[in-house]
C-alpha cells in the first residue's frame, strides 16, 4: 500500500468530498426544481382541454424525480436563469459549497456571465469569498467569453421572453385575456352580422360584450377566491368540481372535448378556405396538410404554450386585425353602413335566417374565460390579492369589444351585405375583392397563427384525452395510436363538406356558439361566483360587490340561457338543430338544479393555517361564507402558558406557539373545512400533517387530516392543532407536528 493509503484521508480530503456531495444534491435538486417549473410553464395558455394532460406531465416528472432519475438532459440554462428566484432558497449558505455548485454549472452548461446575472446572484458568484474559491480553483471565469451562433440566439429569445413575463401583474392577465380572446371567431363576424346590417351588428356586439364583461370578471374573482388556484396551479375543471361538484366538473370536461373537436373543425375550414382563395390551390390539399403537420406535432407530445409564446403570437395577431381594419377604412360606403334589417324594426317581419348566425358568432368571439384560468396562478402568486387578476381581466374584455366594434364597422361598410351573405370561407375573401390581394398578404400571417397554431394545441388535448379514456384498455402503441381518432375523424368530416360545398366556416362557429357558448360563458361563471362567495379561501380586492347580487346572477343567468331557448324555438328551423337547442336548455337546468341541490351555495367555513417554509412563520386565518372572520382564538407555548390571540383577515402566530385553539361557535353549522399547507420560496403547496382534534363536551376527538385537509361540523368545540412540542400532563415535552 502506499503512503496515503497508509495514512487515510486528510480532514481537506473528507471536507472536499462532503462538499462535493452536497454540490451535487444541491444540483440535483435545482436542476429538478426547474424542470418542473418549465414543465408547468409550457402549458401556461394551452387550451382548458389540455389541463388533465397538464397535470399528468407535471405527475410524470415528480415520478421519475423520486425514482432518482437524472434530468440534467432536460434542463437548458436559460431554464435555470429564468427560475432562479425559484430555487435560490435551495442553495446551501457555505460558501464552499456555492463555489463548487458553480464550477459544476459552469462545466455543464455554455453561457456569458451577462447571460446569467439571475443565476450569479442565486449562487452568489459575484460575493467576494465565493470569487476567491473560484478563482483558487482555477476557474477566473464564470462563463465563457464567446458562445456560438445558435446558442446566442437562444439567449437572444431568453432576454425577450423575460421582458415579456416581466409585465405587471395587472398587464399579464390583460394580456394573456386579450391575446386569447381575440382569436380566429373575428373572421366570422362579418359575415354572421352582414345580414342585420353594420350598425345594428355593432349594438349587438356592445351588449353581448358587456355581459360578457360581468361574466369574466366573475370567473377572475372565483379563481381569486380558491387557495387551489394559487398554491396549487388548479385549472377551470377542477375549480368548477370543487365549488359545484362532480357532476358539473364532468359536464364541464365533456362541453370543453365537443367544444374542442369542433374548434378543431372549425380550423380546418378556416384554414382550407383562406388559403385556397389566396393560392388557387385546393381547400382539400390545405386541410391535407394541416392535417399530416398537426399529426407530425401532435405525435412529438410536447406542448409549447408558454406565456411569452402565447403573447407574441397573441400580440401579432392584434396587429393583424387592426392593419386589415386600417385597410379596409377608405373603402367604406355609405350604403353599406345603412344596411338595417332587424326583425320587427321598422315593419321588417321576422326572418329567422337573419338572426341564425348572429348571436352564435358573437357569443364565441367574447369567449376568453378560460384564459382566466390558465393566468391566475401566474398572476395570483405575484399579486395575492386578486385585484390584478379581476382588473386585467375587465379591461381585456372592455378592449375586445372596441377592437369588434372597429373591424365590424370597418368590413361591413366596405363589402356589400348581399356578398358577405354568400360567403362560406372566411371575412377575408370579400374583403379582397373590395381591397385587393393586400388582405391576404397581411391576413394570411393570422390565419396561419389563429388557426394553424391553435389547431395543434387542440390536437394534443384531444389524443391526450383519448388515450386517457383508453388506456385502461388499450396500452402502448395501440393506445397512442388510437389516440389519433378524434382528429382522423375531424378530418374526415372536414374533407366531406369541403366536398359537398356545404362546409361553411361561419355556420360551424355560429352553431358552436349558440350552443355550447352559454353554458361555458354564461352559467358556468354565475354559479361559480355565487358559489366562491359562500365558500371561498380568500377575500381578494378589487370587487365588485353589486354583482353578486341575487338579482344580478339570477339576470346574467336567464340572458344566457334564453339565448339557446330563443334560438329552439324561433331561430332554429332544422329538426337537430331544436333537439340541441331542447337538450342544452334543459340539461343547463336540470344540471343547475343538482349543483344547488348539493349545497354548491351553501355557506362553510376555512380554517387555514399555512407556513412559510423559508422564514417558518404561522399564519392563521378563518373565513364564514367567503368573508374573513375576527375571531379570538387561544394559543399555548411549550411550557403550557396559554393566551387569547385575535385573529383578523389573517395573522401571523407569535414564535414559540406550539397548540393553536380556534373556537368554532361562530362558525356555519354544516361545513368547516381545515386546510394546513407549507409554501416554499418558489410559491408551491405541500400538506403538512399535524396532530388535530375537537374538543367537545370536555372529550378530545381525534382528527385526520387527509393531505392537509380536513371536514368537520360547526356550532361546538373548538379545533386543537399542534404546530410543535407540546407539553404532557407531567409537564415534560412529548414531540408532534413539524
């Protein structure tokens, strides 16, 4: 043996090992904390279809991480500069341990030190003992000077989309609201109004509009109200099946697949259509190839709806819209402006076909609720107290209806009435005819992002979906494949009435609009806020107290729902189109009537006490029927000193409580729901699993905490939570909670 060997390791030696392990774990456990982050961001703006595949994606990760799997392969460093603030309470404070997590990240990845001013701050690079480390080991610098061409365009992209999710609180929900309502269903609005005239279109526009205001600002104040949301990145199904239940989450993910397959029908029409009036190539050749490149994307099975993505393209098309409506403005003509024909209005009789693609249109065109959904955990986790998220929601809808307004006056007054009613594509072909091929040149950039993009986002919900409901039965590749069907069939009908000629982009969407849209922009959201008043987490600010009014609701409900009776009854002329109309009105009533039948409006209570896993502070507060409650409850320290503590909207626990004891008299007598959570730096929820009961009648009553939550019965006692050491009848300290 040799010398060394002889002699064992020096104590550098062992410290140097140590510290290299611990820089190891260190960089395990960033790289992994990061790869669920970018896992998460990639399914920001993705459509409500996709959240089931969201939330398997982010399992699927958590999975192979507690299995030990590496995922350093996954991970890029524009990823790790992105999510700093999100680990950096991972980084141990030893400064050995920093520099040596440094000089691995510096082996592993190709930066700039300006690239990654983020990054050195988290690890404290530029800290002078973490320098001379670096420097001592032989690494002078951190990062390198020069980076090829496609990693500086990569870095190029990063700066951009960082300026982009850096928007305020405020600017981020208005316009991830705004990027995503304004979509493809305002190339058909033209033409489902051209019939009734520009102005009278106009009118209908600003009413269904401000409705559609009242409506999405109930849906953001919901979701201000839900811890779920927040702490746990809850998407629209789950918080519709935690306030009305089961039954309405289900309905809600069977309207949003048949909403899905025949957006995606949609698409392909559009898209088909455009194209073939701009190229003179065949619709069928276009769908052919939406088709084959959806299937080639679709297959690849990653989602790429990020923030920052969804803005650009959202923001592009914006532009679109408001160059083609610039355009079309010096073409305008007084006799088309003058164009009235609405029922009963100066002796006109009723003409069902006037009114039969209106209101669907219309009520499609505003329908950006569940972008709420896919914003408010961004929004809510920087601005918690919800009046960000209420806002930017209300002025994305109030900027959507001035942007309609414009296109609506500028196309109807520029294309003749009696040519927008022949027209089966898209707004854009009579608008070229009037104009020129300029349209085109400029539309085609929307039709391409509108439709094309968005037709993959839908495509991967639907086989997603698919392979969900078969994989019980059929697994591996059979399962992945058959997945495909929805689409396939899609396709296939698509390919049918571009056949027969009957394939008409602005009757699909009318339809889908008169008959699912109620029920998504209209019902949905009054129950939900009625719901979240009763029985919300949170109090935010910023709300409108009026509109929850019984009165209000009960309006914004029947507006909607007499939208799809209407249209059964005098509209709708076709014997399917009255059985849709008959079963969404009665199965909208019958569903209403089970939700408030299961206490969706029913009065409860929170208890939350929640900690803050960086600084280790308790925070308790208490809420009857979705209001904070000023409650005096007794806390006792590890010596078994008791005091009375006044809890109001929330309030941090003195150090050295160990027993929290929260009366529950003044609490609703048939539901009280517990609710104890840890939140790391990074803004993620995890259940902790303290020692709880109630005490009733001098007894204590064991309660389990199932994942940190809880359900018990208001109106006796008091609930007992042990946060620490508490004190034993003897005096002596038995262990418990964190």
């Amino acid at each position: 043996m040799t010398e060394a060997a002889d002699r064992g390791p020096t104590r550098a030696e062992v410290l140097g090992g140590f510290t290299g392990r611990r820089a190891s774990t260190t960089r395990f456990a960033i790289e992994a904390r990061t790869a669920q982050l970018a896992t998460v961001a990639r399914f920001a703006t993705a459509p409500a279809v996709c959240e089931r595949l969201a939330e398997v994606e982010e399992q699927a990760l958590l999975s192979s991480l507690a299995a030990g799997r590496d995922v350093a392969a996954e991970v890029r460093i524009q990823d790790l500069e992105r999510f700093a603030a999100a680990w950096a309470h991972l980084v141990p404070a030893d400064v050995a341990v920093r520099a040596e997590l440094a000089r691995s990240l510096a082996g592993a990845y190709r930066f700039r030190p300006r690239d990654v001013p983020r990054l050195r701050d988290a690890l404290g690079v530029d800290e002078e003992p973490v320098r001379e480390l670096l420097e001592a080991g032989g690494l002078e610098r951190f990062g390198a000077e020069q980076l090829p061409g496609t990693e500086r365009r990569r870095w190029a992209y990063a700066r951009l989309r960082s300026r982009i999710e850096d928007l305020s609180p405020f600017w981020t929900s208005y316009a991830l609201v705004l990027t995503q309502t304004v979509g493809a269903g305002i190339l058909a609005l033209p033409i489902a109004l051209g019939a009734i005239g520009p102005v009278p279109g106009l009118v209908l526009m600003v009413v269904f509009g401000l409705l559609n205001v009242l409506t999405i600002t109930a849906v953001a104040e919901a979701f201000a109200r839900t811890g779920a949301v927040r702490w746990e990145g809850a998407f629209f199904g789950r918080t519709v099946a935690g306030y009305l239940g089961p039954l309405a989450g289900a309905t809600l993910s069977g309207v949003l697949v048949v909403f899905s397959v025949v957006v995606l029908l949609v698409y392909y029409l559009g898209f088909s259509t455009a194209l073939a009036d701009a190229t003179g190539v065949s619709a069928l050749v276009w769908a052919g190839l939406l088709f084959v490149i959806g299937l080639i994307l679709v297959g690849r099975g990653r989602m790429d709806a990020t923030v920052a993505s969804s803005l650009v393209v959202g923001a592009v098309n914006l532009l679109v819209i408001v160059a083609l409506s610039v355009v079309a403005l010096p073409f305008l003509e007084p006799a088309n402006l003058a164009h009235a024909n609405v029922p009963f209005v100066g002796g006109a009789p009723l003409d069902p076909s006037v009114l039969e693609l209106a209101f669907g249109a219309v009520l499609l065109a505003y329908f950006g609720h569940t972008a709420v959904a896919n914003g408010a955990r961004t929004v809510l986790r920087r601005a918690p107290d919800g009046r960000a998220l209420i806002r930017g929601s209300r002025a994305a809808l109030v900027t959507s209806v001035a942007l309609y307004a414009l296109w609506v006056i500028a196309i109807g007054g520029a294309v003749p009435p009696e040519r927008l009613a022949t027209e089966t594509g898209t707004a854009l072909t009579p608008l070229a005819e009037v104009v020129g091929p300029i349209v085109f040149t400029i539309g085609l950039v929307f039709v391409v992002l509108a439709m094309g993009m968005a037709s993959v986002h839908f495509g991967i919900g639907l086989h997603a979906q698919t392979r969900e409901l078969v994989g019980a039965r059929l697994a591996g590749r059979v399962g992945w494949v058959v997945g495909f069907l929805p689409a396939t069939v899609v396709f296939g009908v698509a390919v049918l009435l571009l056949t027969t000629g009957r394939g008409s982009f602005t009757g699909v969407l009318s339809l889908l609009g008169t008959s699912l849209g109620p029920l998504l922009a209209g019902v949905f959201p009054v129950l939900l806020l009625a719901s979240s008043r009763r029985r919300g987490d949170h109090v935010p600010r910023g709300v409108q107290r009026w509109l929850g009014h019984p009165v209000v609701l009960l309006g914004l409900y029947l507006a909607f729902l007499s939208a799809v009776v209407v249209h059964g009854a005098f509209v709708w002329t076709s014997w399917w189109e009255r059985t849709t109309a008959s079963v969404v009105a009665v199965g909208t009533v019958l569903l209403t009537f089970v939700v408030l039948r299961g206490g969706a409006l029913r009065s409860s209570g929170v208890i939350e006490l929640r900690r803050d896993g960086h600084l280790g502070v308790h925070r308790l507060r208490v809420l009857a029927g979705g209001e904070h409650l000023d409650v005096d409850v007794v806390l006792e320290d590890r010596h078994g000193r008791t005091a009375p503590f006044t809890v109001t909207a929330g309030a941090d626990l003195p150090d050295g409580t160990v027993r929290v004891r929260v009366p529950l008299e003044a609490m609703p007598r048939r539901e009280v729901r517990v609710w104890v959570h840890v939140v790391d730096p990074g803004g993620d929820s995890a259940p902790l699993e303290l020692p709880a009961s109630v005490g009733r009648d001098g007894h204590e009553v064991p309660v389990v905490l199932h994942r940190g939550r809880a359900e018990l019965r208001g109106g006796a006692g008091e609930l007992s939570l042990v946060l620490g050491a508490s004190p034993s009848r003897d005096g002596r300290h038995d262990g418990g909670g964190v």
